[in-house]
C-alpha cells in the first residue's frame, strides 16, 4: 500500500482518498465522534443493559454494515430502474466471548466478533432473477462486507418479500 | 482522588456487569468510590482476597468457606435473602416414592458438583438418611459452568427437567428456583411433591480478611446499606440481584454446607 501511495505521489496520480473520524471522550461515559459535518455519540465498546443513553460501539458495526447494505442496494436498484416499495435489514452478531470485553479475570477467547448475520428484506415490483442482480451488485460493491468478511463469518441474504 | 475499595465478583451472567455498574455509580455518588474487579469462577476470586488483590469478595456459600478455611475473616454484608433458604427434594408424585429412605436404588439428579443448595447441601441429607451416591444410590450430576458454584442455575435447572422427563427419580432445588419454577410453567406443581427439605442455610457474604480496616468498612457498609427498593435506580439493580434488604453479615447460617462438604471431602478431594 506504501508502495502504491508512494508510485502514485512520483507519476503525479492524486492519492487514494482517507476517511477520518474524530473522537473526543466525554466525561459522562461516552465519546463523540465527529466526521466530516456529522457528530455521533458512542457508548461502552459493549453493553449489557436493557436500556442506554447512546449505542456501543459493536451496534454501530452492525448499523454500519446494514447501512451500507440498504444503501448499496438502493443505488444498484436505482442503477436497473427497479422501483423499491420497502427496504429493510436486520443484522446481529456473536462475540466469541464478551466477559473479555468487561475485564473478567479467567475468562478465555477474544471480545471481537465471530460471527454476523445479515437479512435484507426488499418489497418491490421486480421479478426474482433482477432482484437476485441487484443483490450481487450490492454485495460486489460493499466496503463493509469486503472488509468483515476476511476476518469473520459473515452470512447474509436477501429476502423477497411480496 | 481517593483510592476505590476494590470488590470482587464472580460473573456467572452478564447482567452481573449492569449489576455492579449501577453498585459503582451509587458508591462514586455517596463519596465513597469504589471499583469492581470480575472474575470468571470462585477459586480465582478467593485467591485475589488472600493475596490482597480486592479488599471485599463477594462470595457464595462455598467460597466463603474456603477462604474462611484459608485465612482469618469477617462476612460483612449479605442480602436479605441470602438468610434462611432451603434445598427441596423433588420426586414426582405418581412414582410411588414418599420418603428419602425410597431413593434407596433410585437415581438422583444435582446441580453441578460445587453447588452448595442444588448438589452438596442436598447430597448431605441424603447421607443423613444413610444413602451415599454410587452405593445407595445413582447420582446424576449436571455439571454446567463449574466454578460458579451453581449462581447460574443452569445445572440445577437441567437436574429438574431430568426428573420430569423420568430419567431421574428425584432432583434437587433451592427453594426459590423451585418455586419459581413450579409457577412459570416449567414443572407442573399438580405433578411434583416435596420429598424432604434440608436444614436452614445462607447464602451469599461480602467477604472481607480480619486485617480489612473497620473504619473501611463502615464507611463502605454506610452506603451499602443505604440503597432502597423504593428508589427505581436501585430497584432496577436490586431486581437482578435479587433483594430487597441488604443486611449485616453473619457467619451463623453456613454449618449445614460446612458438614456437607467435610462429609464429601469436597476440599480435600480437589473439590469435588
């Protein structure tokens, strides 16, 4: 990668653009991120509460990757002239053990994911086969499931729903 | 910035982490910080209050035990229902067994093997009654998430569904599991009867060693003990850990586990 960003500064190419967050810590229990015009509060790494003030950090993960979903899938919809009726996604995980994550003494494995799933549901007035394409394209354009899949079990799927 | 009392507890399930959240804030707001530390099983926590690595432990039944065995200490606290459970014999009402005495030859399901109300406390008034496992009678262990010394109730739980099921002629329960049970539809209560009780038992202490400064302690039991029910910050934390009161510690309530485990030879023997 060094090499590529260092060949492409020597041929005059522009460099590969870099997304940035800024994060500050708060003193209530939370930071907030801040990238480009946006800021957003995030709570713990992990939570076990019913109920909290801002989400964890590993919901945003799975927020993240069903957005990028439904947004991939909107575009490549849009891409084929498929009207969409309805566009949804639900999306969990499985930390290989989250007591990691809180400190526990004695316990063993690692607090990062092991596995996450992911449906999208989609309603729209397009036959199977197109929608199928649709499907694909979103997945071949992902930067969330490219990235998650080469370090986790990643399964998604799409669902038709009439 | 004052150093935090360091407390130790076992997490058995991860509500024990929201548990000690809200404990943590509550302690912080009164001025008296402190700090939990987690540990994944009871050896470990016991072990981190004799090296001096927390200032209080919060113990089961056993674990209070060992370290009170290991090095001079004081149960500081405990909650109100802590004092006084029980462990019930269940046997199904259609088997024909009325008595202790009729397990003789039978199979009796338990908790996991360091369960204090679900395996050791019931198996010693077995052998009251004369009936040893292995000799007696066969005894069917469920032996899951050993080293929470049966918190989680999941052994207990399986030992009750292997009664119903008929693999087992009796099981064994703390008194609350078993009425909770009998009400939330896990058993029929028109099936079950209660073959024997034990004796009187508690459960749970803060545990502190004899060198812990009583001006600590004080201070720590001054907040403690000011948490009430009524305040819905608390009710929340109460609820899960299951109390309403929490109350002095005493040591009074531990002779029946203390016979069941130097009958079974339970630390001897690489517990268990």
């Amino acid at each position: 990668m060094l090499r590529a960003v260092s060949e492409a500064r020597q041929s005059g190419a522009p460099e590969p653009p870099t997304w940035t967050a800024r994060v500050r810590w708060s003193n209530d229990r939370h930071a907030t991120a801040y990238a480009r015009n946006h800021a957003f509060p995030v709570g713990a790494p992990v939570s076990f509460r019913a109920t909290d003030a801002h989400p964890s950090a590993v919901e945003y993960l799975l927020g993240a990757l069903g957005g990028d979903l439904l947004g991939g899938f909107a575009r490549a919809a849009e891409r084929r002239a498929v009207p969409l009726d309805a566009l949804e996604a639900s999306v969990s995980g499985r930390l290989n053990n989250p007591l990691i994550a809180v400190g526990v003494i004695g316990e063993t494995g690692h607090p990062g994911f092991e596995e996450i799933a992911a449906t999208l549901y989609v309603s729209a007035d397009a036959d199977d086969p197109t929608l199928q394409s649709v499907w694909q394209a979103t997945l071949a354009a992902s930067p969330l499931v490219h990235t998650l899949q080469r370090c986790l079990d990643l399964h998604l799927e799409m669902k038709i729903v009439s | 910035m004052q150093a935090p009392i360091l407390v130790g507890a076992v997490v058995y399930d991860p509500k024990v982490v929201v548990i000690w959240d809200i404990i943590k804030d509550f302690f912080r707001a009164q001025g008296c910080p402190i700090d939990y530390v987690f540990y994944s099983n009871y050896e470990l926590q016991v072990e981190a209050l004799l090296a001096g690595h927390i200032h209080i432990a919060w113990n089961s039944p056993l674990a209070w035990l060992d370290a009170e065995r290991r090095a001079p200490c004081r149960a500081i606290a405990m909650r109100d229902t802590d004092r006084d459970r029980v462990s019930r014999l269940l046997a199904r009402k259609n088997s024909g067994i009325g008595r202790v005495e009729d397990l003789r030859g039978k199979t009796v399901a338990t908790g996991a093997k360091d369960s204090p109300q679900a395996t050791l406390i019931p198996l010693g008034l077995l052998e009251r009654h004369g009936l040893l496992p292995g000799r007696d009678f066969m005894l069917r262990r469920h032996d899951l998430l050993v080293g929470k010394h049966g918190d989680h109730v999941g052994g207990e739980l399986e030992a009750l569904k292997s009664l119903l099921r008929g693999e087992s002629d009796a099981c064994a329960v703390l008194d609350l599991n078993a009425e909770r049970w009998l009400s939330d539809g896990t058993a029929d209560p028109g099936q079950i009867t209660v073959l024997a009780t034990t004796d009187a038992f508690d459960h749970c202490n803060f545990t502190v060693l004899e060198s812990f400064p009583p001006d600590e302690e004080a201070r720590w039991k001054n907040v403690l003990f000011a948490m009430r029910y009524d305040n819905p910050d608390h009710r929340e934390m109460m609820d899960m850990e299951g109390l309403k009161e929490w109350l002095p510690g005493r040591t009074s309530g531990y002779a029946a586990l203390g016979e069941a485990v130097t009958r079974q030879r339970f630390f001897e023997e690489g517990k268990g």
